[in-house]
C-alpha cells in the first residue's frame, strides 16, 4: 500500500514538474505607445520613455494613443498550444460616467523593425487582426492591475513563424473609444505553452 501511494505521489510529481516546465514567461524587450494628432510624427519612447498610454486608438487626435510591446522568443519555440498577456493597467477614473467600461484590444502586428526611438503615429507599422479582449472597470485605488488575456495561440504562432529573428509585436488598443484611457506598465509579459 505505501508503494503505491509512494507511486502516486511520484507520477503526480512528475507531471506537475512536466507541465511547469513546459510553460515559458516571455518579457517585453520593448515597449512604447504613439499618439496622433498633431504630435503624430513625434517618438514618444524617447521623450516619455516610463509610460504607456492608450485610448481611443481608432480616431488621430492628440488623444489617440496605441501601445506596441516587442517580445523576442527563445529559438526552440517551435509551436504554440497556449498564449497569454499579462499587463499591469490602470484605467482612469470618469467621475461622470463610473460605469464606462474600456475595452483592450489586442492586435497582431507583423512589422518588427521600428525602434521605440524612431516610432511614431504616422509611420507605425499596420495593426492586423484582434487576438484577444478584455473588458475592464476603472481603477477604483488608483493603481495598476494585473490582468490576463488570453490570445490566439495559432496567430501568436503565424506571426512568430513569420518573424525572421524570433521577434514579434503586439499593440495594445482601445478601439471602442469612450471617455477612458489607460495607462500600461513596461513589465507585461507572456505566458506561452
């Protein structure tokens, strides 16, 4: 009997072993946001190298800002089963409308060259499909949150497949604008099996 509870607790540690081992974090190598408007030729991630903004991304005015995160994998990753972000956001407060929701979008992007010192809204590469979404309330303490969406694993892959260097890009949106923006911290990271 002892042997086979020894069994048991040595196969249930195995494969919680395996399983944790197969799961990667993967950290931003860069990331910044563009705004447009009239300041849509100026590169943000020098001047405002600490933040990341975004609201109101599918209008250009000076309060349209999309954030890109550049993520560069590790060269055994050959497939993808699972993709999550993991984002610390804060969305600000409407004092006249405490119920508004903002909505993040997640975007595909399959440009890899810009530079968080060249970038800007006028010559950012083109946003592609939505991977993923997320509804989220206003910050009531004022601080960021973590929160995790989960992403299209087979167009995460498409686009790694299509990255020459194992790099890839993805933009943080708000395309559904509202009186909301929000701000992203620079630690966001994926999670990938």
């Amino acid at each position: 009997m002892k042997k086979q509870i020894l069994s048991a607790l040595l196969l249930s540690f195995l494969t919680i072993t395996s399983v944790n081992a197969q799961s990667k974090k993967i950290k931003t190598t860069e990331a910044v946001f563009i705004q447009g408007g009239k300041t849509g030729d100026e590169a943000f991630g020098t001047t405002k190298p600490d933040v990341i903004l975004v609201a109101r991304s599918n209008t250009n005015t000076h309060w349209s800002r999309t954030g890109l995160l550049k993520f560069k994998f590790p060269k055994e990753i050959q497939s993808l089963k699972s993709v999550d972000i993991n984002i610390p956001i804060k969305v600000y407060k409407n004092s006249e409308n405490p119920d508004l929701k903002f909505s993040l979008d997640v975007q595909a992007v399959s440009e890899n060259t810009w530079s968080k010192t060249t970038i800007t809204w006028n010559n950012a590469p083109k946003l592609e499909n939505v991977l993923g979404n997320l509804l989220l309330d206003q910050s009531l303490d004022d601080k960021l949150s973590m929160v995790t969406i989960k992403l299209d694993a087979k167009a995460v892959e498409s686009l790694l497949k299509k990255s020459k260097d194992g790099e890839i890009t993805l933009a943080l949106t708000n395309n559904v604008s509202t009186a909301l923006g929000s701000i992203v911290g620079r630690d966001s990271y994926l999670t990938i099996e």
